[in-house]
C-alpha cells in the first residue's frame, strides 16, 4: 500500500464527470477515480473546511465513529473491477479491528474529517490493475506483453494529465 494525497479535485470535462486525483506522498504516481457529484462536493468541503448548517452524511459517519468510541486507521483503495473500484474503511475500538466496504469517494470524504491516511494498492498505481479497460484512449501496445501495455497505459495517463487545463476542472461553489 502507498500513501496518497489529493492532488486535484473538479469537473473532468471530457466525461463530464468529477474527479478526484491522488498523488503518492513524497511521490510522482497519480490514482484518477471518477466519483459522483455529492461526493466531490462533500470532499471539497472538507478540503476547503466549510462547515454546513447541518452534517452531511459523512459528517454522520465521522459522528458515527467517534461515537462509539472508534477511530479510523486508514482507509485502503484496493482494487479496480470493470472500472469500479473498491475501498475499505480499517477502524479500530479497543483491541477490535473492523473493515468495512466502502466506494472511494466515501472513504477519502471520512478519510478527510478524520484525519486518517489514505492508502492505495501498488497495483493500481502501476497500471497492472484487473481492469484492462481505461477511461483514456487505447494504448497502442507493440509487442503485447503485459508489462508493456502496463507501461503504456501509466504513460498515456500521465500525458493525458499532464495536458489538463485548470478550466477542464470547473469550479466548486459551497
């Protein structure tokens, strides 16, 4: 597992979709996950530390955690199936330790209100996820090996964020 950081969050405009990016800390490799419209405005609200009338839910959730006398260790994304990823909450109370599923865009919003890491699989950093399918165009693999094509798709993301521009992202409004 490797420890991430949000990079960038806004509005992929190819997709019309948000997005939020990861970067490995102390670190170059980047996780683009495409989440849903609540989702990023409750991460951009908790990055931005704009506090609403009443909890969102995962204000709840973080209520609900400290509550019952838990606290988050981490949470882990860890796979990638037919372009969904898959995430865990790892919670602690006294000396039981729970996982609980989780969508990503949920993990990382209680992630952020309880100050706990992210953490992401190596494989889905090194583009060697069970997902062969990519929200990018197809990599025009030579040789067909598998770590070529891996190479490949890690290469085309990076170039496909690197073109971003800051208006491709939008503008969030609390």
């Amino acid at each position: 597992m490797v420890e991430m950081t949000i990079a960038r969050l806004g509005l992929d405009s190819s997709t019309n979709s948000y997005v939020v990016i990861l970067q490995e800390r102390n670190g170059n490799r980047v996780l683009p996950i495409w989440i849903g419209q609540p989702e990023a405005e409750s991460i951009a609200l908790q990055l931005n530390q704009i506090r609403r009338e009443r909890p969102l839910t995962h204000d709840l959730c973080k209520s609900l955690i400290v509550g019952m006398g838990a606290t988050l260790k981490r949470i882990q994304i860890t796979r990638v199936v037919k372009s969904t990823y898959f995430a865990e909450l790892h919670l602690q109370r006294g000396d039981q330790a729970v996982q609980i599923d989780a969508r990503p865009s949920d993990a990382i919003a209680i992630a952020l209100r309880l100050g706990a890491p992210i953490l992401a699989s190596d494989v889905l950093l090194s583009g060697m996820a069970e997902d062969t399918e990519s929200d990018f165009p197809p990599a025009a693999a030579a040789g067909g090996t598998e770590q070529r094509e891996a190479e490949m798709r890690a290469e085309q993301l990076k170039q496909y964020l690197e073109n971003l521009r800051p208006e491709d992202f939008g503008k969030f409004t609390p």
